[in-house]
C-alpha cells in the first residue's frame, strides 16, 4: 500500500503590526513571533498579538 501524505492546511490570520524598522524586527526575531512584511509594514500572526504587544511596545 501506498501512505498518503497531507498536506497541512495554515488557517493562520495575519494584522498590521507597524511600519518596518530593523528594531521591531529583532525584537520579533528574538521573541521568536512569525511575521510577513508586505509593503514595507510589518503583519504579525493574529494568535501572537498579546506576545508582539509584550515584547515590542
């Protein structure tokens, strides 16, 4: 028999988070917290907000 693999499906929700700087993406880095730039504005992974909040403000 052949196994099948899935594919895992992301159902991850991304917000603006702020306007990239190198400092906010260290301090992102270092918390470890997944984040996509897009236009030059940083967007955080919804789930990580309370997280971002605590380490980067």
């Amino acid at each position: 028999m052949v196994a099948c693999k899935t594919e895992e499906i992301s159902n991850e929700n991304f917000v603006h988070w702020t306007e990239k700087t190198d400092n906010q993406l260290q301090r992102l880095d270092e918390a470890r917290i997944k984040y996509e730039i897009r236009d030059m504005e940083i967007w955080i992974n919804e789930k990580d907000l309370d997280k971002a909040v605590v380490c980067c403000s």
